[in-house]
C-alpha cells in the first residue's frame, strides 16, 4: 500500500541527483531505531537495525522507511505480538516511513557539524503527519552520521490503546533514530 | 462700504500635543523594532534590548525568568487567554509568565529566522511568521510549518492577518497568500499581480471591516482587498505613489494612517481622497516602522530611535495669526462653509482652507470706527452673518456680496451694546446692556439683507431683567432661556415665564452661555460656580470637586459626540454626560493662552470645537470609542516581592500574608495628571487616595481580601474605572473550624482514654500492692515458723529429759502458741491485746527455759489493748529475738520491757548482754519486721543500740 510510493520517491531522489550531482546522494549504512514507552507501569524498549533511507545533500531532501515488525527487545515475545498485531497492526500497515526535506538553508555539501530541521510526511500505522523532526548531522569524509529524538503521539497516528493496558503503554512513544549514511 | 483684500498663504495644518519617547536604558539609546497594545491597552515595545513595556512616561524592561538572556525582540501577540508571546530574532519564542519571559521549548526545534508577526486563528491555534522560513502554527501541541511545500509563494513573511472567516491573510514579497485548513491540511491560495494586486511585494495587512483589507506594498501604495469577493481596489492617488515603501498601515478616527520608509507618516482621510503628509511636530524623522493606536485614540509609531504619539486628527492648529491679531480678537465664527471668520480692530478676517493652504480675507466697515468692540458672530439661516458690536448695535453681513448694514428696525439697537448673538433655525436670539433682548425670524426674504427682519424684544419682563442679558438661548423644544446677569435664568415656555435663581439652588445668579444635550436637558455656566445640568426639574453643579479645571469658563457647547465641552483659558474640559467624567486637553497637549472672550469659542459644520489660541486656531475632533479616563491596570501582585500571577485566583496560606500590589492608570493622553484611590476590602473601611502607583500590605491576617484600585484625571472618582484583585489567606491549620473541632475531640478522647487508664492504672496498682502484701506476709509467716519451731524444740528438748511434767505442760502451751499462730495467720492486724496473749503464752514457753533470768514488764493499758493494731508475731519476733542476741543467765538477767510512749510509739526495750558467739539467722527476724511496717506504715520502725539498751520503737497503728 504505502511501498509503492515510497519506492517511486526513492527512484526520484535517486534519478534527479544521479543526473545533476552523483557525489551529493548518500543511503543509509547502518541504521537504528530505539522506541520506549514510558508508562507508569512498565517500560517498553525495543530496536530495529532494519533502517533505509535515502538522502541528498544538494537538494536536502531525503526519505527514511522501516518495517515495522523488524523492532526486537520487547518484554516478552506476548509483548511483540500484541505490539505488531494490536497496536501497529503490521500486516496490514507494515512500513512506517518520514519523507521530506531540511527547512535550514544550509550547505551540506561541506563537512561539519549541523543543528537542522526537517520538514516531512510521517507515515506510522498508515495515517500520515506533516512533521518537523529536530536532527543533528555530522559530515565527514562523505559518511553523514543522523541522531535524533523525537516523539509520536499514538493518537496521532490512530493507534488505540485498550482501556486496561492504559497503564502500561505511554500515549506519548519516545523514538531515537541514529544512522550512518554512507556516499552511494 | 466695504475694503477687502485677499491674501494667500501656506501653511500645513500641525498637529498638537506629539510627544516622543527615546527608549534609553543604562544610558543606551536601543533600537524599537515593533509595537504591540494589549486587551487592557497596554503598549509594549520590542527592541534590540528585550521587552519593554510602556506606561506613558517610561519603559519598564521585561525580563527573562533566570538566565541573563539577551535576544532581540521583532514580535509581540496576546493570545486569547491573555498571555503574552514574544518573537525574536533568532526565531526563539518566549511566553510572559508571572512578569518574566520565559523561552518555549519545542519540540520540533526553533525556526532559524526572525519571528515577524503572530496570529490566533478561529481554532485558538497560535501561527506565527518569520522571515525567511514561511509561516509555523502550534496545533494539537505539534509545531507546523508551512513553506513553498505547502504551495507559500515565499518564504519572507511580512505579517499575518485573520481573515473574518477564518482564514490566514499573509503578506509575503511575493503576494498575500490565504492560508487554511481543508481537510486537516493548510492549503494556500496565492494573490498576486496576476489577481490585479499592483506590487507582488506584499508589506502590511490590515482588516477593514466587511471582508475588507488594507493592503500595504513595497512601491505601489496601497489598495483594498475584499476576501470575500477577490475584488482589489486602488485609490485614484496610487497612480503615481511616489511615496515609497509602506511599512504600516492603521486604520483610525475614519482615517487611513500609512507608516512609510523613506516619506515619514501619510494619512487618507476620505476613502479615494487624497493623500497628505502629516507632519509630526518638529520632527524630520521619515522611517516610520509601526503603527498603533491607544484607547484613548492618540496613536503611536516607532522611528528607528523614537516612539512617537500624536493625538492625530483630534487636535490639530492652523498658525494662521499675523503678528497681533490674536490680541484684537473677540469673536470667532465658524461658517457653512467651514471658513473661520475673527473679528479684528473694527473689521472682520475670514480664513478659508483648502488642504494644505489658507486664504486670508479682511472686512472693515463703515459704520464702525477703530475704537469698536466685535462681541458677537453669528450666521444665520440665510448664511447672513450678524455682527454683534459694543455700542454700534448689530450690522448685518451678507459674506457673498459683500454688503452690510446696521439694524435699526428697533431703536434701541441704535448705540445698543450686544453681549451675544445666538439662534436656531429662523430665529436669532441678542441679549446685550440696555434691555436687548431680542428675537428675531428670520424668513426667505430676509436673504437680502436690506430686508426688514420681524422681531419682538422681551427687556420689559419682569425677571428677565432689563440691564444685562448675556446670551438668549433657544433650545429644541422652542422654549426661550434668557441667562441675566444676577437673577438666574428665566425660561419661556407656552407664553410662560419661569425663572430660577438663588432660591431655587443656584450658588450663582450669573448666566453666561446655554447649551443643550442630546436629551434635551439644558447646561448653563455662571460666573463662578461653574456649570449646571438641568433637566426639567433639578438642577445638577458641576465644579471643581466635579473635576471642573477652571471656574472661569469661557464657553460651553455641545460636541459632536454629545458631550458638554467647556473652554477656559487653560484649554478645553471635556464632559462626559453618560458618567460625569471630565478629561482634559491642555498645555500637555500644546494648547497655551486661550482667547477668553466669550463669543471666540465656535463650531465648525460637524460641531467639531474651534477656538482661538495665541498659536493660531485649534480645532478639537473628538474621538469616537475612545476612552477617556484611565484605564486601571493592576500591573502585578507581589508576595514577599515575589511576583504571583494575577490571573491566578487561589488561596494564600496564614504565612503569605505580605502582598504588594503595583498598579497603573493608564491614560497615555496625559500620563502624570492620574489620581489614584485604592482600599482593602476586609481591612480598611474606606478609600485612601495617592499618587503612588503601588502599595504594600504587611502581615495580613486570615481573612478574605478584595483589592480595589481606581484612577481619576481628578478628584472626583465616582466613575473612576476600578481594578480588583481577590484573595484569601487561610486560617492557620489550628485556627480552622474542623480542626478545633478535631482538636476538642481528640482532647475529649485523650482525657476519656487517659482516665480511664489511670483508673484502671491505680486498679492495677492496688492489686498489685495487695498482691505483694500478701505475697511477702506468705513469705514473712514461713519464715517465723521454722524459726520460732527450731528454737522450741530444742527447749522442749532439754525439758523432756530434765522435767517431764513440765514437758507435757509446755507442749500444750506449745501448741496454744500453735493454735494462735493459726487462728491469726489470715490476719494481716490484731490487737495488742491479742498479740500481748500470744507473746504471754510464748513468754511462758521460754520462761521455762530460762527461769528468772528472763524478766518480761508489760505496762500497757487495757483501752491500748484494743485500740492499737500489730501485725501478729511482731512482738513475738522482737522477744525472741531479744533472746536470741542475748546470753540469759543468773549473771546477765535478760529484762525486756514492752510500754507505750506519747501514743505514738510501742517500745520493746531490752537491756544487751553479748553473746559470745553469733546466733545464726542473725537479724533476718528483725529485717522481716522492719519490711512489714513499711507495707502498713508510713512511720519508720526506729532501732536503737546505744550499747546498753537495744530498743525497738514500732509506730502504733491505729487500724
């Protein structure tokens, strides 16, 4: 459902830079993503390493994507079950993904340090949410490092939470993204 | 008949009472960069240093909540509950909360560029514009940003305007864009030249009323742009604007004030009219950045070093006087057609305007000479103007034709002395010396002057006194008021006269000038005692305690807004019908050295007020909804100096109990004439009037407390505008009714519960003493008898062998003694009768074994024997053991004497023979008394051994 146009964009990105400025498109190397729920009862953490993405420093536009049943450190696999058939429902919605573009004007060609902002579509649980996602990204020697840390409102994104878990799953989902995007 | 001529003169007209304000702090001058007035009509002022806020008389930095923050301020709102925001520079916000700014932290980040403008919309959702990053809005707690994605025609956002229907008008340098929500989602429409709009450079939106907007661009004027039907307006002038760049545009008192960058302040006062200049007082200042307008209608800009106010199109002064004229003027004249007409040495100088220039024309006369005074100027309905003269009677003027002539249709008005001349409609009222009291109708006719004009003159009625009549008033209802000069006023009405004087209330009898209110109720000024109200039937004084500046009143009119206007030498008083209120135009305003004759106040064709000042003429076009009176602001309130919000309405605990409140009048029109008055309710009983602008509460006790604060432009407060600031400090948790009440139950509980354990204590206590009396009487019985036993046998031993008959005698005194100790065992006391038996009988058992050697002397009285109590075997045990110590033989007889002293003691006293070897038990018999009498006894058992006599003295005791 969503995986069509993800692709078509990553094929854009791709096209478009292959054209103009091969040396500006970087992909993701290594990636991770860390969600905690911190609920008065119970914290929930769990990774996935399964990050892709996509990213052009020339035009500072870029698309990440996940899926979502990759995420791994629950609990108790009763915990990973409910999270990927109840809440997420990833068979029917099995990719999350944010795309879009860095508001800074800012030249990333060069390396350093950034402090950016990057104003995109997030597509969780199949509803998507115009964002803006703080990041900080380190340039070096064609490797560009990605941290931040953001949060997703479960209400945002059409995930209901049952009444009696309410204690054990935080409305409010902390998510830590780390990657290295690597010269393509 | 007639000499005129024609001069044509220059001259802007100027504006009065412009006053500018550096912002200087720490001796540094900073740099305004926008403007903001909140709900109360406070102004703030954003600069390279931070927030300011501004009272009219100074700035009041606003700073920020703990670090030493600096940043520069380009944004100010209030949103809807109140709160301040800020924008900055850097594209941080900050929200003022309990008088300090605090930064926000967001989530998604700060915008990198400056905040340039804010806006609530329909959803209470905050947007916010930057300059170079497009617009954001907080929804649903998530920062938004709307950029060239969103279909934002540029990301240089100028400033922001909400639409009447909801939507969000942007100006951007590249045309406004309208911004809303379809679906969730911002859509934006984007207006530009292609629409008709004359720049795509778009710098200021302002709302109009009715789906109408003021739009302000970069070099193409302005225009107006319906929302509703896309349709754009240009005004005929913007052609060839060669104004440059607008920075601002504000829309008041029924003009459009254009704020530019390089042609300093402009205003539009007809929709399609022209644009002018106007020149702010002697300022050269020709960047102005923003435009705000206060409460009371003054309005505000900013230079790049000033704030500036202006009272705008409220006052405003033509210089038109020569070098002397002012002197020689008495009346003044407004026409129909707006000229101003001054009568001048003899003679009569009209002053007609067209925009930015006056005409001067002079009139003289033939039938006046150089030495005649003009008292008195009046246009009738034939727009023929009435000439009232001291001495010369009254000339008419026909303005067109120049021609004139003197009345002389009653004789009287020969040489007459006119003192005014009024009217309404078709009639034209002269009161003057000499019994004129005229009334003249006028009729078509009449508009050639050369007509006759009918008239009747009412100087031979009685109370309307024939001398002085200083002005006849004919109100809206056609009644005639004719004011004298000492006896009241008279009215005639349906061929009725009434007149009012002294006896009916009026402190003075001197009546100068009538006006008449929108409710038909009649005002009069007197000489001394300042002005009337009245309405039929009462007669309302106002004066000074009123808040009347000067008694001596030159002129009282109607304004057009229906309030009672009243002119001293000072300058204007201005009063409010509707609540009494009195504000003021004065020197604080420019206004000096008023004419003060009584025919040189007048109104021009929309009843604005004219007078003449040594300045020139001043004109005075009172404001619509504006306030004015100060506005009362509790600035803020202070808990042991520590700011609380004044928003919070809660409970102070007993020990915050110190408040200072700091509060504000605002009345930027003239900031230092305020008055306050404040009182605590729940503490002072009345109101205390200062002014201070704050006050401090020490140690309150608990108690509910209502802060009242008033401000006044003088001392009458009665409509004052009040502010109230509400708290209570609680009772000390002991001093509150529930925990008394606790308090005495737990008390009741706790002496219930203390009583009962200390019976129960005391119970336990006795028992337990008993227990112990019985336990060591037990332990003392068991321990005389082995003893007592031992000693027996072994007597009864030696009598077996050496005597048997004896034997057999003393076994049954034996077991006599035998049977005692077992008939008074269970006794705890017995008489000393019985215990005297018993020691008889024992005496008896050891008399045998020792013959005459033992010595017992009993010398108690029978009464003692009954009377005094012994623990059974006392006795018995002291003689035994008084045996037991001593060798008893024919060379040391034992003598033991038993005898009662003072009542008190019963002494055993025995003379001490030493044995030679210690018997052994030695001193436990006499131990085991001892600790008896201390169960039953207070007294002490006292033993003595002086060496000759052993004694045991026992307390007696008495049951």
């Amino acid at each position: 459902m969503f995986k069509k146009p993800i692709i078509l964009l990553f094929s854009l990105i791709l096209f478009s830079s292959g054209v103009n400025a091969p040396q500006t498109m970087y992909t993701v190397g290594a990636g991770s993503i860390t969600f905690s729920s911190d609920a008065p009862l119970e914290l929930i953490k769990a990774t996935s390493n399964q990050l892709k993405g996509i990213f052009n420093s020339e035009k500072k536009e870029f698309a990440f994507t996940l899926n979502v049943n990759t995420f791994k450190g629950f609990n108790s696999p009763l915990q990973q079950e409910h999270f990927n058939e109840n809440y997420l429902e990833s068979n029917k919605y099995p990719r999350a993904s944010f795309e879009g573009k860095i508001i800074e004007d800012v030249d990333l060609k060069r390396d350093g340090f950034f402090r950016i902002r990057a104003k995109g579509n997030l597509t969780v649980h199949g509803v998507t949410q115009e964002r803006i996602i703080k990041c900080e990204l380190t340039i070096k020697n064609k490797i560009v490092s990605v941290k931040s840390n953001f949060t997703v409102l479960l209400a945002d994104h059409n995930i209901t939470i049952p009444k009696v878990v309410h204690e054990k799953l935080a409305s409010e989902i902390k998510l830590e993204v780390k990657a290295e995007l690597i010269d393509k | 008949m007639i000499a005129c001529c024609a001069i044509m003169q220059y001259s802007y007209a100027q504006d009065l009472g412009s006053r500018s304000f550096k912002l200087i702090d720490d001796n540094k001058p900073f740099k305004i960069n926008t403007l903001f007035k909140n709900t109360e009509g406070y102004i703030y002022a954003g600069s390279t240093n931070g927030l300011y806020s501004f009272d009219g008389i100074r700035f009041k930095k606003i700073h920020f909540a703990g670090a030493n923050a600096r940043d520069t301020v380009t944004a100010i709102f209030e949103d809807n509950t109140r709160h301040l925001w800020v924008g900055f520079k850097s594209g941080r916000l900050a929200k003022k909360i309990n008088g300090r700014l605090e930064y926000l932290d967001i989530e998604e980040g700060n915008p990198a560029k400056a905040i340039t403008s804010f806006v609530q919309d329909k959803q209470n959702n905050i947007w916010f514009a930057t300059n170079g990053e497009g617009l954001y809005y907080f929804k649903n707690g998530r920062l938004n940003l709307v950029n060239t994605e969103n279909g934002l025609s540029d990301l240089h956002v100028r400033s922001l305007q909400l639409g009447n229907n909801g939507d969000i008008l942007v100006a951007t340098d590249q045309g406004i864009n309208i911004c809303s929500f379809i679906d969730e989602r911002v859509q934006v429409q984007v207006i530009g030249p292609k629409n008709g709009l004359p720049d795509y450079y778009v710098t200021a939106i302002i709302a109009a009323g009715n789906e109408n907007y003021w739009i302000g661009m970069q070099e193409k004027g302005f225009c107006l742009y319906n929302h509703q039907s896309g349709k754009i307006t240009i005004p005929p002038d913007n052609a060839n604007w060669n104004y440059g760049q607008i920075n601002n545009l504000l829309f008041s008192q029924k003009s459009l004030w254009i704020a530019t960058e390089e042609s300093g302040l402009l205003k539009q006062s007809v929709i399609d009219g022209p644009v002018t200049e106007f020149k702010i007082g002697n300022s050269t200042q020709k960047k102005i950045y923003n435009l705000i307008q206060d409460n009371e209608g003054n309005i505000w800009m900013n230079t790049a070093t000033e704030l500036i106010s202006i009272t705008g199109n409220k006052l405003k002064i033509w210089p038109v006087y020569s070098p002397g004229i002012f002197e020689s003027i008495h009346a003044t004249l407004c026409d129909h057609q707006n000229n101003i007409w001054i009568s001048s040495n003899a003679g009569l100088i009209k002053y007609s305007f067209t925009n930015d220039r006056f005409t001067e024309k002079k009139y003289s006369f033939n039938d006046l000479n150089e030495k005649t005074d003009i008292t008195s100027l009046y246009q009738d309905a034939n727009h023929n103007i009435w000439i009232g003269t001291m001495g010369k009677g009254i000339i008419i003027l026909n303005p067109e034709t120049g021609q004139s002539r003197q009345l002389s249709e009653n004789p009287l008005l020969q040489n007459a002395s006119i003192l005014s001349i009024t009217g309404r409609g078709n009639t034209v009222c002269a009161g003057g010396l000499e019994g004129v009291a005229m009334i003249f109708i006028i009729s078509e006719k009449n508009k050639s002057i050369t007509e006759k004009y009918s008239f009747t003159n009412y100087n031979d009625i009685e109370n309307v006194g024939n001398n002085y009549i200083y002005n006849i008033y004919n109100d809206s209802k056609g009644r005639i008021w004719f004011g004298t000069d000492g006896k009241g006023i008279t009215v005639l009405e349906n061929g009725k006269l009434t007149n009012y004087n002294k006896h009916n209330g009026l402190k003075d009898d001197h009546i100068y000038s009538f006006a008449e209110d929108g409710d038909g109720n009649i005002w009069f000024n007197t000489e001394g005692a300042g002005i009337y109200q009245f309405d039929g039937k009462k007669f309302r004084n106002f004066s000074v305690g009123q808040g009347i500046s000067d008694l001596k009143i030159t002129a009282l009119k109607t304004g057009p807004l229906g309030n009672i206007i009243l002119v001293n030498k000072k300058g204007i008083d201005v009063l409010h019908i509707t609540t009494g209120s009195i504000s003021y135009y004065n020197n604080n305003q420019g206004i000096s050295d008023v004419n003060t004759d009584m025919g040189s106040v007048t109104q021009d064709t929309a009843g604005n007020i004219v007078l003449s000042t040594v300045n020139g003429i001043v004109v005075y076009t009172p404001v619509d909804q504006a306030s004015y009176q100060p506005k009362t602001i509790i600035e803020n309130v202070q808990l042991f100096l520590t700011e609380v919000d004044k928003l919070r309405t809660g409970n102070f605990s007993y020990d915050q109990n110190s408040f200072l409140f700091n509060f504000t009048g605002l009345y930027y029109t003239s900031p230092d004439e305020v008055h306050y008055q404040y009182k605590l309710e729940g503490l002072d009983t009345g109101w205390i009037q200062t002014r201070d602008r704050s006050v401090t509460f020490l140690r309150l006790q608990p108690g509910t407390y209502k802060f009242h604060v008033r401000s006044s432009l003088n001392e009458n407060f009665d409509n004052a505008d009040e502010a109230t600031y509400e708290f209570v400090i609680e009772k000390p948790v002991w001093e509150r009714w529930w925990f008394i009440m606790l308090g005495i139950i737990l008390l009741a509980g706790l002496i219930f519960w203390y009583t009962k354990k200390r019976e129960g204590r005391l119970q336990k206590v006795q028992e337990l003493r008993q227990e112990k009396i019985q336990f060591q009487f037990q332990l003392l019985r068991a321990q005389v008898n082995p003893h007592f036993l031992f000693n027996s046998f072994n007597t009864l031993v030696s009598f077996i062998e050496e005597d048997p008959k004896l034997a057999v005698d003393y076994v049954g005194q034996l077991s006599v003694f035998f049977r005692n100790i077992v008939n008074y065992r269970d006794h705890e006391l017995i008489t000393l009768g019985e215990e005297i038996g018993i020691l008889k009988t024992y005496f008896y058992l050891q008399q045998k074994r020792y013959g005459h050697n033992l010595e017992l002397n009993i010398a108690v009285s029978e009464a003692d024997k009954k009377n005094i109590f012994i623990p059974p075997l006392t006795l018995q045990l002291l003689i035994e053991n008084a045996i037991k110590h001593n060798a008893v033989s024919k060379e040391t007889p034992l003598t033991i004497n038993l005898f009662i002293e003072n009542n008190k003691q019963l002494i055993i006293k025995n003379n001490i023979n030493p044995k030679i070897t210690r018997e052994s038990g030695a001193g436990m018999g006499l131990q085991n008394i001892v600790n008896r009498y201390n169960l039953l006894s207070n007294e002490p058992i006292t033993v003595q051994n002086d060496g000759v006599d052993f004694t045991v003295i026992l307390p007696v005791l008495n049951q």
